[in-house]
C-alpha cells in the first residue's frame, strides 16, 4: 500500500480558532465567496462543512501583505 498523505479536516469551530476569527465570519466568507475552501459534506442545506488544515494555511498565506498600500488593494480586490 503506497504511503498517502494524511488529510486533516477541521470544523467550522476549529478554523475559526485557528485563524481567530468568529464562526459567523466563517459564514459570511463562504457566502461571499472570500474565505478559504472548504469541503461540503453532503448536498443538504444542513450538511457539515469541513476545512483542510492545508487550505486554511494557504489562505493565511495569501494574505500576507509587505506593506499597507498592498493590503489596500487586497482589500479593495476582495469588496468588488
């Protein structure tokens, strides 16, 4: 059997920690479409939504700004 790499998925309330921000931030992101990519488990409305480890270090990542004037665009980017 080939050595796969393991998968860690978190919940809304752990990404949320992780990331320090509230749940309803999570929320409003998927809705707007700005937030990390998260995994649906199932096609219900209800369905748990789940968040690769790896995802959410990747959108920290693409945050990350060298100066106020960049982050201004990214701002501005993610408001259109």
């Amino acid at each position: 059997m080939a050595n796969t790499p393991e998968i860690l998925l978190l919940n809304e309330t752990q990404a949320a920690a992780l990331l320090t921000v509230k749940i309803k931030t999570m929320q409003q992101w998927r809705g707007r479409g700005i937030g990390p990519a998260f995994i649906k488990l199932g096609v219900s409305p209800r369905s748990p939504v789940r968040y690769k480890h790896s995802e959410l270090l990747s959108f920290v990542e693409s945050g990350t700004v060298s100066s106020t004037a960049a982050q201004s665009v990214r701002c501005a980017l993610l408001e259109a």
